[in-house]
C-alpha cells in the first residue's frame, strides 16, 4: 500500500519550514507503516493538478496539507472535486460553526469567506478542527485503473498550520491507517550527552552490527548541539517479544554509554534535572551571561519548576557581574570576564544570593565578535556548585551564535545532572 503526502502552499517553496513530512513521517513509522513519496506543490492551479492526478494514479492513500483556507489561493477542495469528477455543496452546519468561531473572538469576517471554507465534497466526512475554521476532509472513491479495475482509496485533506492539522491527524488518520497495520511496532529513543557522536557511534556499534541482518530491527542516530538521539525500532508480531529485545538492547547501551545516557522518548535535559532535583528536595540558582537566561528558560519550561528552581540572575555586563554577584573588580581586570575564575566566583555570588543547594554559572564568548587569539570565540566557562563546593570547566564551542548559546545550555544542564548523580545521597553540612 502506497500511502502519498503533498503539502501544498507556495510559502513552502519560499524558506518556510516545512515540519508536517516529519511528523506525518513519523506517525505512520509508529504504527509500522510509511511515507512512499513526499511531494512540496505551490498554491497554482495547474501545478497542483498535475500532482494530484499522479497521486491518484499511484496512491492507494493520498493525504493532502494545505489550502483549505478563505482566500484565492486556497485551491485544494475544487481542484479534488475536478479530478475526481466529484461535486461540493455547502455544509450549513460547517458555515454556522465558523461564524460562532469568529463571533466568540469578536471578528468580523465576510460571509463568502465563511461559505468558501464551508464547500464539502459529495460523500465525505467532515473532520472537526477544533483549533481553526477549515475542516478536514476523508472521502473514499473508486479509481478506474489502466485495466479497467476499480480500486477503493482514500484522499484526507487537512488544514496547513500544524496547531490545526496536528491533532485532525491523531484524532482520524491515525485511527484509520491502523486498519492497514500489519506488524506492531515499537520505537525506544534513548537520550545522551557528554559523548561526541562518533564515540557513541563507535560504543554501540558492535550492537547494531551483531543485529543488523535483522529486517524488524532498525536503529538511527541524530545529533544536534551536544545532544545525541539514538532510536531504536522493533517490529514483530508479538508485543512480549518485542518489548525483550528492545529491553535486552537497551542494556546493552547502558553497559556501554553508562550515565551519558540521561533520558529515554519524551524526557527533556531540563526534565529529568528538574525530577532529580525534586526526588532529593534540593534547589537550585543559575547566574548567566553569555546564555541570556537560557539555562533558567529551560529549567522553568516544566510545570513543577517552582519546586526546585529558586533564583536566576542574568549578568551581562561587568558592573553586573560586580554589583549583584559580588565578582571582584580586580579579578575582572586581572583575568577578564571570561575565565574560570570569574565563573567561580560568580558560582559563590549566586550561592550567596539564593542560598540554593546547587548552583550553575555559564560566562563566555557567544560571537560572532568579541573574540581574541588568547579568547576566541566560543569560549565557555561553565561552574557548578553543591553545597559550596565548586567545579569550573573550560569549553570551546563551533557554530553560530546561537549554535554557541544553546550547545553552553545543555552542556551546563549535563554538568548539574552529573553532579546531582554524584551527591544526591550527601547530606548538607551548613
């Protein structure tokens, strides 16, 4: 079965990312199926057409993003009903919904707008969108094939911003395509820092390579700033078989990769710092400069942070640094802003200030100016600090500024997850 995606919106063509590949992609690889063919059309009529019709030829499956909206270049229902020789007629009870939706806001939005996103094509089922005003639509037709066969398929079409198209896919698509499961599938993601991806490459390979004749198993590594996913995939027909052997090579891993492992699927850097900190009632304070306040974002972005987190403090400039960490003048003129002593004693300013258990100080040069022979840039202090104790480590970091602020954010979430691992069952002397 040939399941085919066509995003279609000029944008798309124009710099715009386009995120639905993978998370369509990605929805279906659960449940053990997958995309045969991937196509970006603008919002052109003839365009568009051109790929439909082919779709429709080769696809027993067609779903289609985009172009459902109120305006002139929302072109997907009418070139459908077109191909498909299908006729459309207005849905009230869809035209009534969209003008509560716009009432409630306090919109006013013209009548054929309403009524143009109101068009149904002839015997298929609408799908809510409870997040915008363009439903979605699934129609099953008939496709004459070059043998004269009818062939049953399937066509959705589904709104473009991925609020809306998001959970219309989950709530229907999902539901429908597991009808066309043949094997069950399971994906584990397994989480890692403080390893360069060639080093964890090289741990788990002998793994890999003793399964790789293996046709159900599947593994992949992705790497982006200082993190690295590993996934691992297991189809079969069997659950308890297939839950032993992503079980038996996730031990695997673990002997392999040990505490450079720091989370498993949905969890976070800053979501297993923030658990970790709850589970031994401790709390931590950040003092940030070149990050901006990135490391204390991230630590407030879970719902629980109140818990844990206790004060940050962002101190870009010298006279900050002074004023409200207490780093000595001296020490500034003496080893500059950017040194491990500065990041030290910025570790005891914030100690100072929030009386947390631990603490994290990040001081560097993000670029792309700033940066000298004895300091280039991407220089990064990082110190972190439990119950007094302070530990400062030097970084040198590539990329971009902002590849620079965020790759120094989670090695300093790694650096306090690491210390957390190593003092959770100390006790605090005062």
């Amino acid at each position: 079965m040939n399941i085919e995606l066509i995003c279609s919106g000029s944008e798309l063509l124009t710099g715009k990312l386009n995120t639905h590949a993978g998370f369509i992609g990605s929805k279906l690889n659960e449940i053990g199926l997958s995309l045969s063919l991937i196509t970006t059309v603008a919002d052109r009529k003839n365009e568009f057409k051109s790929v439909l019709q082919e779709a429709v030829k080769r696809s027993s499956v067609i779903i289609v993003t985009g172009g459902l909206g109120p305006t002139f270049d929302d072109i997907t229902v009418e070139t459908v009903s077109e191909i498909l020789n299908i006729k459309t007629y207005k849905d009230e009870s869809v035209a009534k919904a969209i003008v509560q939706y716009f009432e409630k806001r306090g919109i006013n939005c013209p009548a054929a707008n309403n009524e143009r996103q109101a068009q149904i094509l002839e015997g298929a089922k609408v799908l809510e969108n409870r997040f915008g005003t363009a439903p979605g639509q699934m129609l099953h037709f008939n496709y004459s094939s070059d043998e004269n066969k009818k062939v049953r398929k399937t066509i959705f079409l589904l709104p473009g911003p991925p609020r809306e198209m998001h959970p219309m896919f989950e709530e229907n698509i999902l539901p429908f395509m597991r009808s066309y499961q043949v094997k069950m599938k399971k994906t584990l993601i397994l989480h890692i820092c403080g390893m360069a991806e060639s080093l964890v490459d090289e741990k788990i390979k002998p793994t890999i390579e003793y399964l790789s004749n293996d046709e159900d198993i599947e593994f992949a590594i992705l790497a982006h700033n200082f993190l690295i996913d590993v996934k691992v995939s297991v189809s079969g027909e069997n659950e308890l078989t297939i839950d032993d052997t992503l079980k038996n090579i996730n031990n695997e891993f673990i002997n392999v990769l040990g505490d450079n492992i720091y989370g498993y699927n949905e969890e976070t850097l800053e979501g297993v710092v923030q658990k970790m900190l709850i589970e031994t009632k401790r709390t931590v304070s950040v003092a940030e400069s070149c990050t901006g306040g990135m490391v204390s974002s991230k630590l407030t972005n879970t719902p629980g942070s109140s818990m844990c987190f206790k004060e940050s403090v962002v101190t870009y400039s010298n006279e900050a640094k002074m004023q409200l960490l207490n780093v000595k003048q001296e020490t500034l003129e003496q080893f500059g802003a950017v040194s491990e002593q500065t990041a030290n004693e910025m570790l005891n300013g914030i100690i100072s200030l929030s009386k947390s258990e631990y603490a994290i100080s990040i001081t560097g040069i993000a670029g792309p100016g700033g940066g000298s022979a004895e300091k280039p840039v991407g220089l990064v202090y990082i110190g972190v600090s439990f119950n007094g104790n302070n530990e400062v480590n030097k970084f040198q970091f590539l990329g971009t500024r902002q590849d620079i602020r965020e790759r120094a954010t989670n090695v300093a979430l790694d650096s306090i997850r690491r210390l957390i691992l190593k003092t959770r069952n100390k006790k605090i002397t005062k």
